[in-house]
C-alpha cells in the first residue's frame, strides 16, 4: 500500500531542466568563441587596413596565439578549481570575467595608446588576461553534462555543447564583420562584452551544480537522468591531482586531443584569410564560405556525440568508444588535402566543410571520455586534456603564417602554394591524433578486465 501511494505521487512525464541547463552551456560555448574569434575579424576587416595601427598579420596571429597561451596555461588549473568550487562558480567566474576583458579589448585601439605605438601590447595583455578567466569553460561544461544527462545522452549533451563553439565561430565572421561595419570594431567589442555579461547573469540565477539543487526539477527527471548511471566503483587513491597523470589512457588522450586542437585553430584562425586574402575570394563570399566550413563543423560535433551514443550502446568494450574517433580523423586527413588541390571555390568549400565535419565528430567522444577517465576528478583530468588540445592549437595561428612565409622564401612559390602547405600539416596533425586510439581505454574496460 504505501508502495503504491509512493509511486502514485511522483510525476509520470519528468521535467526539462536538464536541456535548459545544457542550453546554457551551449549558449556559452557559443559566446566564448565568438569573444576569442572576434578579434580575427576585427584584424580582417578593419584593423589591417589602417595603417596607423601597424599591426601586421604575424603580430594579428600572435595576438590570437597569446589568449590561447594563457588559456591553456591556466587549463589544468581551472579543472582543479572546477573539483574544489563547482562548475556551477566556476562558470559564474568565466562568464563575467569573459564579459569584462571582451569588452576592454575596445581600449587597444584608443588614440593615445595607437600614436605611442601600445596598441600591438595592449592588446596582448588584454586577450592574454581574457584567456585566463576563460579557461574553466570546457571542463566545467564536460563537468556539468556528466551531472546533468543520464549515461546514455552524455555524448550527445558534450555533442551540443561542443558543436555551439563552432557555431559561433562560424557567425563571428558574417555577424561580427556586419557589426564593425556599422558601429567600428571598437564599439563591436563593448556590444559583445554587454552581451556576455548578460548571459553570465542568467546562468548565474538559474543553474546549479546538481540536479537535485534545483528547485524545478521533479523527481521523475532526476530518476531519469540517475537511471542507467553505473554505481561509481570504489575509490582508493585520494592523492593529489598530479598522479592522474599516470594514467596512460588520460595522457593519450590528451595528446590526441592536441593533434585535433591543431587542426581546429587552424581553420578557426585562418580560414576567413584563406578565402579572402590567398583565394582572392570578395568580402561578403569569404565571410559566408568561412561561416559554411564552421557550421559544417557544428553538425559534425553534434552528429558525432549522437553516433557515439549509439556504438558506445553496440559495440561492446573499447572499439565502442574508439571506432568514431579512429575513423572521423583518417577522413579528415583525406579530406584537406583534397580541399587544398581543388581549385573550384565550391569544391574547397566542399571538402574543407567535410573535413572539419570528420574532426569535430570526435570533439563530444574526447571529452566525455576525459570526465570518465577522471572520475571524482573529471574536472581535473577534463582540463589536463584540454590543455593538451590548446598547447598545440595554440601553435597554429601563429605558426601557419610563419611557415607559410618560410616557405615562400625558401622554395621561391606562390603565395597561394606557400598557405596550402602551411595547412597541409592539419592533415598530418589528424593521423596523428587518429592512431592514439588503438591505446585508448575506457575505464569500464579496465574495471571489466579487473573482474574477470
């Protein structure tokens, strides 16, 4: 009787708040990469083209570069602080603090710093400080999924999350290129910088760490998201977060995830430039076919955690969570040198859009994976393997330039031959990040092993 009483009084349909909280998260992931790709198209479209300011793209890239320095300096950090604070606070920090130098990114171009010749270190010190505050992003999100979705969906909820950087990079190029066009790059800053620092007040009234903290949650949706859920093994090392390093799969996976991080600052850096200043693509069109290659990427990231789901569910032990992986960058490593050969604009279009497709499906596999491997500490281990995907993509959008330059005085090309082969080396990146899988193991498997 009281059985039938206590199950007659929960609720038969559960609620939605677990897709508002990675609605958020989406919305995030979407602001930070439109604040930190920002400042590209601003270079692009206004910066570059006076010459008073006398930024060149070398020092444009380092720009870029040294925000990703920071970030990912300040990775492994962030998680810890993530573990001991909560995604919920650590998000707070993030949002507001992203709002604050976004905006303050404004300051390089005022006239006093611009005539003493500053600008180039203002804006250094500004985006370096940016890439601080943002670090907590990611492993918190990763964090927070794993908090909020039932097993069963986590590759799917970092799919979103992950596929929203990509959105966003793709919409700086059209929305931010129209905004600096209408009111200058400077006021385009202070706009997006308002804008975030809105978002950061809602997600700071309506999320929490958990779902039981959360006063709309009913109890059918929390059963939902527990059920399925294996019992957390027992735990015995409660050492300090450096012996997560010697997990192997861990560290596997962060140097796979540095291979991906190359490929992907590339393009998210330097694909505008590609198509407006070595193709010689116009204004509007290069700004459309960059925006096109990135929300190709988008679909890839969410389709890819959706795929995921469904082989990890099929594919009994490590080839369940390795198979979409594998494959996505050996065909991504295919696909760029064919989007490097072609010559028809609509071709390049074609096979780069694929080929970030193929590398942002393995984004929401990574990163789940990362949080499973870390357990109690998967915002640690999330942000140990996050600094190693922006170690090397950090590299990427000062480096490209730079070898594109060698490569023009050494080999006496063209400046377009001397950029493909500058790029080229995404594809090497990928196979690289590609066969680090056949060693990649899933913690389940290890418990299994163990059992047996």
């Amino acid at each position: 009787m009281s059985q039938t009483a206590s199950s007659s009084v929960l609720p038969a349909v559960p609620t939605s708040v677990r897709w508002q909280i990675v609605g958020l998260l989406v919305a995030y992931s979407f602001m930070t990469w439109f604040n930190r790709v920002s400042i590209q198209v601003a270079y692009d479209v206004q910066i570059s083209q006076n010459s008073q300011y006398g930024i060149t793209d070398t020092q444009a890239g380092l720009i870029s570069s040294v925000f990703l320095w920071a970030y990912t300096v300040c990775m492994t950090p962030g998680g810890w602080l993530i573990d001991r604070i909560g995604p919920w606070a650590a998000l707070f920090l993030m949002g507001f603090g992203s709002a604050v130098f976004g905006a303050l990114t404004a300051i390089g171009g005022h006239p006093a710093l611009v005539s003493a010749g500053l600008m180039f270190s203002a804006l250094l010190v500004i985006r370096a400080l940016m890439g601080v505050v943002t670090a907590p992003v990611y492993p918190a999100s990763s964090r927070l999924v794993s908090h909020w979705m039932p097993l069963s969906q986590r590759r799917l909820g970092n799919g979103f999350v992950q596929g929203a950087a990509a959105v966003g990079i793709s919409c700086t190029f059209p929305v931010f290129g129209w905004l600096t066009d209408q009111v200058g790059w400077q006021l385009g800053f202070v706009i997006t910088g308002s804008l975030t620092a809105l978002l950061a007040l809602l997600w700071t009234v309506h999320a929490t760490d958990l779902p039981r903290q959360h006063r709309l949650v009913n109890d059918a949706e929390r059963h939902w998201i527990e059920a399925g859920n294996p019992p957390a093994p027992p735990r015995h090392d409660h050492g300090p977060w450096w012996t997560l390093l010697r997990n192997r799969s861990l560290i596997l996976l962060t140097i796979s995830y540095a291979a991906i991080g190359y490929v992907e600052y590339l393009f998210f850096f330097w694909v505008h430039h590609y198509f407006k200043k070595i193709r010689k693509v116009g204004d509007d069109e290069s700004r459309i076919y960059a925006a096109i290659v990135l929300l190709a990427m988008a679909v890839g990231m969410i389709a890819g955690g959706a795929i995921a789901d469904w082989t990890r569910r099929t594919i009994r032990g490590r080839w369940g969570t390795a198979l979409i992986p594998l494959i996505a960058l050996s065909a991504a490593a295919v696909l760029v040198i064919l989007g490097l050969l072609a010559e028809q604009t609509t071709l390049v279009v074609l096979w780069l859009s694929l080929a970030l497709a193929a590398v942002g499906a393995t984004e929401a596999p990574v990163w789940t994976m990362a949080v499973e491997l870390g357990g109690p500490r998967g915002g640690t281990a999330a942000g140990i393997c996050n600094t190693g995907g922006n170690a090397l993509g950090a590299v990427a959008p000062y480096f490209t330039p730079l070898m594109s330059g060698w490569i023009l005085v050494l080999f006496d090309v063209s400046e377009k031959e001397s950029w493909q082969w500058a790029i080229s080396l995404g594809s090497a990146a990928a196979i690289s990040g590609a066969v680090l899988w056949f060693w990649i193991t899933p913690p389940e498997t290890h418990t299994a092993s163990r059992a047996a």
